[in-house]
C-alpha cells in the first residue's frame, strides 16, 4: 500500500510482500496517512503502560483526554524501563487507528491485566464500542516484581557480606536471524547476607506470576451507530511464545536485538481469524517483531503494520522472509 506525508511525498514502506506491508515510524504519524476505512480489523498488541500508576497520574491523564488534550501521556518508563511503554495509548492514537478501519470492523487489543481499565476508557474516549473481552491464558509467567527483602535492604542501605554464590544463565541467542538457537553462559553472582528486618521477607513478591493476559473487543459503530452482539470464546490457551519465534540478530556494536513482548503465532492466527474476513485486510499500529503480519499471511488475509523502532524492522524481515513461513520460498522484500 503507498502512502503520503503531509507534504504529498509517497512513504516507502519498510518492508513490504505480496501480503503484508510495514513502515517504521510512529503510529501517529503513519495512521492519519492510511486510506480512511481501509482496514477490515486492527489487532494488535500495544503498549500495556506496566509501571506505577498512582492516583495522581491516573487522573491528570483524565483530566487532559476529558478536556481535549487526548493526545496526553504522563512522563516515565514502563515495562522493563522504555519509555513506550510508560502508559497506555491514548485515546488520539485509538482514533486514528478507528479512522483507518471499516465501519463494523473489530478492534482486538492486548491489556495488561492491571491497566485494562485505562485501555477501556482511552478506547471508549476514542468512539468505539466495548464489546467485552477474552483471555490469552498460558502456563508460565514472569513476576513483575522484586523480592521484598532485597527491596528492604536497598532502602536501608544494607548490602550484606557475601555468604555464597550462585550461577547465573544469561544465555544469548547464536547469530541468526531466526533460528532462535541459544548459547548458554553461566555467570556466578555473589549471594549477600539479610538484614534481621529483610530474612522474614525472602521469597516474598508482591505481585502474583501472570498466567493471562486479556485482549479487548472493541468495535467500531457503523453509520447508523449500529454495533453487533456475537459471541467470542471465553478464553484460549496457548503456551508463551517459544525462542524459535522470537527473531534477533547482533547490531554493528555486537548487541543482540531482539523483542521483549513476543506474542505466539499461533494467538496472533486465532485473533486474526476471528475478525478478519477471507481477502480482507488487518492492522497492526505496534507490530514489534511482525507476529500479526506472519499470522495474517498464515491464514491468508493481507495486513498493514507500524512500528516505531527502526531496530525492529530487521526482525520483521526475519519473520516475513523465514523458510519456515514461505516453506523454502522467499520472497523478495525491500528495506529502507
């Protein structure tokens, strides 16, 4: 699909198939350059806004979406620290996405569990209709939290004699782009003695180990502010997505780049086939890695995706050009 700026200039696509189509920029600025009413569905996996969102920052965000600054988004970093993730989209970036989509075409979105309120309001704010939600259940999770001892001690300042050590595996990927291989590498850290106040408190988190993630239906009215009532499963388990699903490669500094959200392919085809019809068209506006636009492919629908981060795109032409999509057959692909 070509697009244009503002200033009328065709936008190269970043990538680019038979199938799929991905330009590198931010959504913002890509979306309001897409044919309106384009896309048949969106589904996508956006920013989850996993960090500490108190009272205060819950309402200025509020405040600003309920007063016209819908474009508003506190300050801060989220999951694992970038600051992409800092809070949800807001309700600007939903209505551009709307604007791209069929009227009666689904919006399935990925939420954290503890911010699918504020996804909810921004999505709602943005004139589309909550249809309800579903569940990706899976079996393995990672708390997103720190032993509580440790956590005492930093705050008094305790650092403890070493007691012992430990091995440590920080395993990186083999250089290949999409054979998700890995080379083990054990490291041993030291193991530091507890403050009285911190030992009652090891092997405590506060948060519990995830083991699902809601997606969000959503659907936007059609012209007479019709919407539907169909049913959709209640849940769905799948297990987490495995290394040879998560591309990476090594950048010119000798760092591995790879995804930190990877959904599974096999999620991304259940969603995909459950609000896109035969020959339609699906958008992703945070596509990551490119696991919508495989799974479109997958089940033969065409898919439009953006991503903000130009050191993804190289995964998305790993996952786009593998052998194990196109079974020995690749397609030629372009990359600006």
């Amino acid at each position: 699909m070509s697009v244009a700026d503002e200033a009328g200039q065709a936008l190269s696509p970043a990538f680019s198939d038979a199938y799929a189509t991905v330009y590198q920029g931010d959504c913002e600025s890509v979306l309001p350059q897409l044919p309106a009413e384009s896309a048949d569905s969106i589904v996508t996996d956006s920013p989850y806004g996993l960090t500490m969102i108190d009272e205060a920052k819950t309402r200025a965000a509020l405040d600003q979406w309920l007063s016209g600054n819908d474009s508003f988004v506190p300050d801060g970093a989220g999951f694992m620290s970038n600051e992409w993730d800092r809070f949800v989209p807001p309700p600007a970036t939903w209505r551009a996405a709307a604007r791209v989509l069929k009227p009666g075409g689904y919006v399935l979105c990925f939420a954290g569990s503890r911010t699918v309120d504020l996804m909810m309001l921004s999505l709602r704010l943005a004139g589309l209709h909550i249809a309800g939600t579903t569940e990706w259940v899976y079996g393995t999770g990672m708390p997103k939290a720190s032993d509580v001892s440790r956590t005492i001690d930093r705050h008094l300042g305790h650092e403890g004699e070493v007691v012992g050590s430990r091995l440590v595996d920080t395993s990186i990927r083999n250089q290949n782009l999409h054979s998700g291989s890995r080379t083990a590498m054990m490291v041993t850290q030291d193991v530091r003695s507890l403050s009285a106040l911190a030992q009652p408190w090891e092997g405590w988190y506060p948060n519990l180990k995830p083991a699902h993630e809601p997606v969000i239906i959503a659907q936007k009215p059609r012209e007479d502010g019709s919407v539907d009532s169909r049913k959709v499963p209640p849940f769905r388990y799948i297990a987490k997505a495995s290394t040879s699903e998560r591309p990476a490669y090594f950048d010119e500094e000798g760092n591995e780049v790879s995804h930190n959200t990877v959904k599974p392919v096999a999620v991304m085809k259940w969603l995909v086939s459950l609000v896109t019809p035969v020959g339609g068209t699906v958008l992703d506006p945070f596509v990551g890695s490119g696991t919508t636009c495989e799974a479109a492919t997958l089940v033969g629908v065409d898919s439009i995706g953006i991503e903000l981060d130009a050191k993804h795109i190289p995964l998305v032409v790993a996952r786009m050009t593998s052998k194990d999509l196109w079974g020995g057959s690749l397609f030629d692909w372009n990359m600006q």
